[in-house]
C-alpha cells in the first residue's frame, strides 16, 4: 500500500471544544465523536494511514478576546508538538494563530515554528469577518513568504448573516463557498502573488474553485478586475496550489482536479474525526481504488507529494516508491539516484508476446525504406483526448505542437523525436508527445530536423538548437528538452550547447528527459554485447549501419555527434529511463554516471524486462504507463519550481 500522509485531520482536545463549541453551538451542524490520541491512531490504522499532520478545525481560537485566544493557541500548539514528540513516525503538526490579532499570531508563529518544530501553519478562510487577503494581514504573509512556510487553508463560517438564512448547516454549503471567497481574495489582492514560495494547501478540494476556473478565467481575458499582470493568469495560480481530497475523493472530482490544478497537485486528505470513521476510512479506500489515477499517480495522490512538502516525511515515502524487490537493487548511485524497477508478472507475459513478434525482423537494417513502416508504428501510441495539434514553424523548422487543454502559460517542451537520425516525423509521435505534455502540463514542440541519410550530421543538431533559439525568441521563459532514442541524444547535445551559452540566454532551460538515449556513437558501450540477446530488436551492426548513414566521416566522439563526449556540467536537472534490455542500457549508465561525476541532479530509471522504446506501449504495458507518469511529474515539477 503507498505510503499515506494525510493532511486534513484534526485534533478535538476537550479544552478546545469547551472553548469554542459550548455557548455558541455546534461548528459546522457536527458532533463528532469524542477524540483521544488512541482513537486516532486506531482510525489511522485502519485506515492505512502512515502520518497525519493534525490541525484544530473551524472556528479557530479567536473567539472575541485577544489573550484568550493566544492562550488557547499556545495550548493547542504544545498538544500538537507533544503528540509529534510522542510518535514522530506516526504525527506532523499544522500550528494555529490567533487571528485577526496580529501580534499575537506573529509571536505564536515564530514560537510554533522555532520552539515547537511544527511543520506548518493552520489559516481559516476568515478571521472575525476578515479575510485571508486584507491587507491587515500583510506582515503575516510576509514573514510566511520569509520562512517558505506551508500553510493548510481551511474553511470557517461566513461573517455574512444571510449566507445562514437557509437554517443549514455551514458544513452542507457555506465551508466551500467561504473558502471560494478566500481563494479569490488572495489571488485578487495579489497575495498569492507576493507568497511564491508559500506552498498552499487548500481544503476540501478548493471549495467551489476548480468548478469557477473558467469563469476567473473569463473575468481577467475581460479585464473586469484590475492589475492583472501583478498577480498573473488565474490558471498559473491554481496550479502552484496545492488541494487536499477531504469529501472530494470522487472520480469525477479527481478528474476535475487534473484538469484544473493537475493531479500532481493533489493531496490526500481525510477530515477526520468530523468526518465519521467509517466514511472517512471509505473515502480512502476510494482513492486506493480509483481507476482515475494510475498507480504512480495515486502514490503521489496518498503520500509523495505531501512528503515533498513537508521533508520529515520525505525518505519516509521514498522508501515506499518501490516494491521490496525493487529497493533491494536500487539507490546504488549516491542518494538514491539509480533506482531499478521490477518487472512485474503482466508485463512480463506482454513482453513473451512482443518479442515473439518482433524475432523475424530484428537486426534487419531497411534504411529509410523502414519510414513509412516506422511512421505507421509510432502512429499507433494510445492518443488522449485532452490534447490538440497545430501545426507551426519555430526557428525556421517546421513540426507539430501538442498542446494539453491545461497548459502553463510561458512554458514550453521541446521533445526531440527518435527514429536513429533517418526515420520519424513529428506527425508520427505526436501521440507519444501529447502523453508526456497532458502529464506535465506544458505544450511542446515536435521540430521535424532534417534526417539522414539525406542530410547528414551536423544538420540534426544545428536545426534542434535553431528551434531552441526561436522558442526562446517567442517568448518562451521556461523550456524543457525531452527525447526518445536518437532524439535522446540530440536532446543531451542541445542542453550541453544552451548551458555553454552557444545563444543569449533569453529563456531558462530547466530540465532534460530521456528516454533510451543513444550517447555513444563509436558503440563501445559492453551492452551491445551483453545485452546481445535481450534486445528483441537492435544488433550492434544494424545500429553501426543506422548511425554511419548519419555520420558519414565525421568522427563518432565529436561533441555534437556523441552526448557523452559532450560537456555536461551545467546542465539543469536531468532523469534519463531506458530499458534493461536495450543493447543501448550502457548509453543510459555511462551518461549518468557522467554526469552525477559533475555535480549534475542527475537519475536513472532502469526497467527490468523492457526493450527500447518501452514507453510507446502506453495503454498495453504497465510500466510504460508508469514511466511516463514519473517523466511527466519530473517536467511538471522542474517547469513549475522556475520563477
């Protein structure tokens, strides 16, 4: 079961409920159950739940008098670090503050944080009438902004009388729709903007916000409230938020989230104990068993992104990536950079079938009389609906972009495609490229450089960086650069040039990806023999034949010809995937070994039982579903981190 944190569950000591329950009724229309830290840690087990970071819930602790509200903060906070000190593999803790008391929350803050080690902070929607967003509350957001602090953003009753003239419960409609109202207050007053390296945690799945997206989005293309381009498009900013499941862990709801914020943004959540047990342990099971999430997104979903917020958990969650049987061979590389993935028992039976199919035809070498056949292969890659082709010209070569319906503005993917430098067209991977683009959340750009045997080397490498150059002309401030097999390589070459300065740096290059790169053109690598019989498709003379086409005289470790031979020290983070059985597996180890030698954030994904190209079996094969999945969070994540 994935490693689970969840980051929507609240204390209820007796003092609190006293506090602010007795003489002014039930919060919310609830009564939960009577809490313990026994009774939550049972939840907690039964509910395969790894941590729980606990927060007080609504209303807060502010009830009308200044000093009664700091002291019934303080005395909530230590409970919170006791509970932490007691079981520090099973409890984090979000702090609260005595809102709208200023000072008083300053001081509480500084103390929850630096005294007590609490891994956050607990804000409410509104504080007394005032929301999250006044400009009354600007030393606090700046002092949060200071620390790069984790707020948890939960909802509170509206100050408005008439939103509680219907005699419901605020529980039923008025949580979500004040959270709403928080939402846009902060984006609207430029809050959010002013807090980049805040990182929000938003309940509830944002109330009502992935729902009114578009509507924000129409209100600032009309212009309807001013000063956009301080807090940029609303769209931008949802993404950066981060947005808990509590009562939201419905496949429809998931799906609203990938649309909107991205799934790898999403965090789990479970509202427990004012959510009763038994529908709180459900709603985990649900998204245990979604079958809108792929089993990478979903360990994400229940753990991984959470524990990237909150590093106490971080190795915690790591070392539940992989089966036992995967950790047992991975991390050999220094910090866990090489990581061996298991082939599991599906697609172990899949790859009997492939390379049964594929025997008659390996080692042939049919030149570019294998276009058309290679073109009508690639054409085959499962398609998503969510994505939309256009053609252009960028730099003066001309492609495809692939372009997912949620798109960061200002960012690009630049994916260089395979086809070892004779075959490929942009038309033909297009499907393979709209499948890592709708993952990251980016457009990219398919160049159709000129091949081989036709135009020979250096014409590959010369069109890629002139179509860098033009994305960057564009406009494009962030740029990825993925490839897949030759375009691996052409991919590494292009990265080592931008790095060098080979162009005025108008963009920020923030990531590679790639995927079974060819690094080597002299073919040395020992895999061309030891992996001799693996490989269901390549031997080392139809791979020398495919790469003298391209290179003609030229010498094989020119920089430009050879990724390995080229300079690789500033290169930004890098995450190569290649298959264990792939005569090019030495391609991938060397490049990476390489280039963690230079001080690169380097990793290297190896997938046991998997040939070249693996990840094209999207919809067929498991890990290629899986690789993707993890490609796709890496861009989404780099592209995003650039500021």
């Amino acid at each position: 079961m994935p490693f689970t944190i969840d980051v929507h569950h609240h204390i209820l000591p007796d003092f609190f409920w006293r506090e602010t329950n007795g003489q002014h009724g039930l919060v919310g229309g609830i009564a939960p159950a009577p809490w313990s830290r026994e009774t939550t840690l049972s939840f907690m087990d039964d509910a395969e739940i790894d941590v729980a970071v606990t927060s007080i819930s609504t209303p807060g602790v502010h009830m009308g008098d200044d000093a009664r509200a700091r002291a019934l903060a303080r005395r909530c906070n230590e409970l919170s670090a006791e509970l932490v000190q007691a079981r520090p593999d099973r409890f984090g803790g979000f702090a609260c503050l005595p809102l709208p008391d200023l000072d008083g929350s300053l001081g509480e803050l500084a103390y929850a944080l630096d005294v007590l080690g609490l891994d956050g902070v607990v804000l409410f929607s509104n504080a007394r009438g005032i929301y999250l967003g006044d400009s009354r509350f600007d030393a606090l957001f700046q002092e949060l902004e200071r620390r790069r602090a984790v707020v948890f953003l939960h909802p509170t009753a509206s100050p408005d009388p008439t939103a509680h003239a219907l005699g419901l419960p605020d529980s039923l409609i008025d949580f979500v729709a004040d959270t709403t109202r928080a939402i846009a207050k902060l984006h609207y007053s430029d809050t959010f903007a002013r807090t980049p390296n805040v990182k929000y945690i938003i309940s509830h799945a944002g109330g009502t916000i992935p729902y009114l997206a578009t509507r924000f989005d129409v209100v600032d293309q009309m212009g309807v409230i001013p000063d956009q381009a301080h807090r940029g498009p609303v769209a931008d900013t949802l993404r950066r938020l981060y947005w808990d499941t509590a009562l939201s862990w419905h496949d429809p709801v998931i799906e609203m989230l990938r649309s909107v914020v991205g799934i790898d943004h999403v965090v789990y959540g479970s509202d427990f104990p004012y959510l009763r047990r038994d529908l709180a342990i459900a709603g985990r099971r649900q998204l245990a068993q979604s079958e809108a999430l792929s089993a990478a997104e979903r360990k994400h979903v229940l753990g991984g992104t959470a524990a990237s917020l909150l590093p106490r958990f971080a190795a915690r969650a790591a070392a539940r990536t992989e089966p036992a049987a995967a950790r047992s061979t991975a991390g050999r590389a220094s910090n866990d950079r090489l990581v061996t993935h298991p082939l599991e028992p599906a697609d172990a039976a899949i790859m009997v079938a492939l390379r049964t199919m594929a025997k008659p035809a390996k080692g042939m070498a049919r030149g570019i009389a294998a276009r058309e056949p290679f073109d009508a292969l690639m054409e085959n890659v499962q398609p998503r609906n969510d994505v939309t082709f256009e053609a252009d010209t960028v730099g003066g070569i001309s492609g495809l972009w692939a372009v997912p319906a949620q798109a960061r503005s200002g960012a690009a993917i630049l994916h260089l495609h395979g086809g070892w430098f004779n075959l490929g067209t942009a038309k033909a991977y297009r499907h393979l490229v709209g499948q890592i683009a709708a993952r990251a959340g980016a457009k990219a750009f398919i160049p159709d450089y000129r091949l081989a045997p036709e135009h020979p080397f250096p014409a590959a490498p010369e069109d890629v960086l002139a179509c860098y150059r033009g994305l960057a002309q564009a406009g494009i401030e962030r740029i990825a650069i993925t490839g897949d097999s030759a375009g691996g390589n052409l991919a590494l070459v292009l990265a080592s040039r931008v790095t060098a300065g080979d162009f005025a740096a108008q963009a920020a290059l923030v990531a590679v990806a790639v995927m079974s790169p060819i690094t080597d053109l002299s073919l040395s690598g020992e895999t061309y023999e030891t992996r001799a019989e693996a490989d269901p498709f390549f031997t080392r003379p139809q791979v020398a034949e495919l790469v003298h086409a391209y290179l003609g005289s030229a010498d094989p470790r020119h920089p430009l010809a050879s990724a390995l031979h080229a300079r690789c020290s500033a290169l930004p983070a890098l995450r190569i995937d290649v298959g264990d059985d792939e005569v090019l597996l030495d391609d991938s180890r060397r490049y990476f070994a390489r280039a963690v030698a230079a001080g690169v954030d380097a990793r290297l994904d190896v997938w046991m039982g998997m040939p070249h190209g693996f990840p094209s079996n999207i919809g067929t094969v498991n890990a290629s579903a899986r690789a993707l999945d993890a490609i796709g969070m890496f861009l989404a994540d780099k592209i995003r981190m650039v500021v």
